[in-house]
C-alpha cells in the first residue's frame, strides 16, 4: 500500500448511483490496496423534522426509524457481497444522524484521504443545492472528493474485475 | 432522489374538483392511476385512508400531506393537487386545506419516502411559496413554481 490512497470511504444511501459508486470504489481498492469502508447514515434528522412538523405521528417515526435501520443493514450488506466477490476486504459502518455531519465525522475519525459518492440528481432549484445530501456532503468533506458517473461503464469495469 | 425528480404536469391537478377529504384522496388517486403510476387505486385509496385514520395530515396554512406506504406503487410516487376554495381536512389549525401532496411509497423504500415528506415540510414553511402555489392556474405553472423554488 504505497500509494497515494491509504484508506477510501464510499458513502451508501439505498439509490443505484451510491451502489454504482460502491462497485468503483472495490474496483479502485483493489487496484490500489487502500482499505475500504462502506457508510450508511440514518437521516434521523429528516425523521425529526417530520414529527415536528407533524406529518409524522411519534408511532410513524417509530416504525420508520426501524426500516431505516434495516434498509441499512440490506444495503451494507449488499455492498459487502459486491467486495467480497472481488476478493476486497470492506468495513461497513451505520450512523444516525445529518448525513453529512456524519460523513464528515467519519472522515476525520478514520483519517480517510477519499471519499467516494454516487452521481448527484440535477440541480433544478436552488433549494435542491441547499438539501441534497451528497451534494453537502461533496462541499463540506475535510478530503478529496471523487463522484461516480457512468453507470453502464462502471458495471463494465466492475464485472471485467477480476 | 430530489423532489423536483417526482414532479411532473401528469400527476397535478389544478384545481380540484372535489370539495371532501375523502373525495380529495379519491381526486389525487385517480390523477395517479391515470398517469399509469399505481396498481389498485381502490388498495391505495384503503392505505391512506388507514394512516389518515390515524391523525389527519391536515397540517397549517392549507397543507395536507396524505401518504402511506403500498406495494400497488414500484418507487416514490407523489401527486399534487390545488383547491384554491379549501377543503375540510380536520388540519390541527383548524383551516381549511388548500394544497395536497399525496406521497406512496412501497414498503421497503422508506428513505426515499422520508426525505420526500422533509422536503415538503421544508418548502412549505414559506408562505411565500404556498401563496404562489394556491394562486396557480395550470400544473405547469405549478412545476415552474418548484423549480423556481
């Protein structure tokens, strides 16, 4: 491991971009023998501000939470599988919180020198750019940022690894 | 998934006819079955009744945000409608209801489901943008509203 990239964190949030950037980050990892891990942020905070504005019942937010969590666990574990049938070693970690404070945290506690995400959804307002997680996350993470495009070509690259 | 993804003139409908919540629901249900974006809409209509019987998603200043998870719905699906005269909603302000959001989702995507509703519970803290919204004339005025939110 003497590169540049000592350790990478891929951030995962359910969509097919975070998996599509999941797939490049293997394939980067194992090119490059940096450690791996995977990210899952519990948006409690949205959760939060549904009860407050009361669209959710303290019942809802309840029964939400616990999908939250468990749509967590599939999605790291589906990431777990993709590495483990490229012969790459992942860590995975589930936070609740901001997702990207959390992500942000992550990176200085595990001294990550890369953080990989999904391709961002279009801007089509400025209130998109205000709240769209990924797009935070890009503008407030504490390293070098590398976001995933090209669905179709990353599958490719994927599936030729080795 | 941003908001503005979902939206789109084929699931609004400005105004509604309807002049009863439950009619309302009925209203929003069928612009979705018409868009071809749900299966049953007598199964869905069932689901957001249930939550609905729950608490009102009648909230302040005219927004109700009816929702419900459903497997007659393969990913977030939201529908819109304007009712500039209000409808009863037993919102917690007591008003009457002018701006729906109907938000399904199948059971198993409930991030996307959640960010959905805390966009609208964002966006609709302003007056500004629910007065604009009421004042519409067409869906398309109202996808330009969005977007120029």
């Amino acid at each position: 491991m003497d590169g540049p990239l000592k350790k990478i964190l891929v951030y995962i949030d359910g969509t097919e971009q975070s998996i599509t950037a999941a797939q490049y980050a293997i394939c980067l990892s194992k090119a490059t023998g940096a450690e791996l891990t995977a990210l899952y942020v519990v948006n409690v905070r949205a959760l939060n501000d549904l009860v407050k504005a009361r669209i959710f019942l303290e019942t809802e937010q309840a029964e939400y939470q616990r999908d939250l969590h468990a749509d967590a666990e599939r999605y790291l574990n589906h990431v777990k599988n993709l590495a483990r049938s490229k012969g790459v070693v992942i860590a995975s970690e589930s936070r609740s919180g901001t997702p990207y404070m959390e992500i942000k945290n992550v990176i200085i506690e595990r001294e990550i020198d890369l953080l990989i995400i999904g391709e961002l959804s279009h801007i089509r307002s400025r209130r998109d750019e205000f709240f769209n997680e990924a797009e935070r996350a890009m503008r407030n993470a504490p390293c070098s940022v590398l976001i995933v495009k090209n669905e179709d070509r990353v599958w490719d690259m994927f599936e030729q690894q080795i | 998934m941003a908001l503005l993804d979902l939206i789109a003139e084929d699931i609004i409908k400005v105004p509604l006819v309807a002049t009863a919540k439950s009619e309302v629901i009925k209203e929003l249900i069928q612009v979705l079955k018409d868009a071809g974006k749900i299966g049953d809409a007598a199964k869905v209509y069932e689901a957001v009744m249930n939550r609905e019987d729950m608490g009102s998603t009648g909230l302040e200043k005219g927004i109700a945000v009816p929702h419900a998870k459903t497997d007659q719905v393969k990913t977030l699906t939201i529908a819109i409608g304007v009712a500039p005269s209000g409808v009863e909603f037993n919102a917690i302000d007591g008003a009457l209801s002018k701006i729906f959001f109907l938000i399904l989702a199948p059971p198993d995507q409930s991030g996307p489901h959640i960010e959905a509703l805390a966009d609208i519970a964002r966006i609709t803290r302003s007056e500004a943008f629910c007065r604009l919204l009421n004042a519409s004339k067409s869906a398309k005025e109202v996808v330009d509203i969005f977007c120029e939110e």
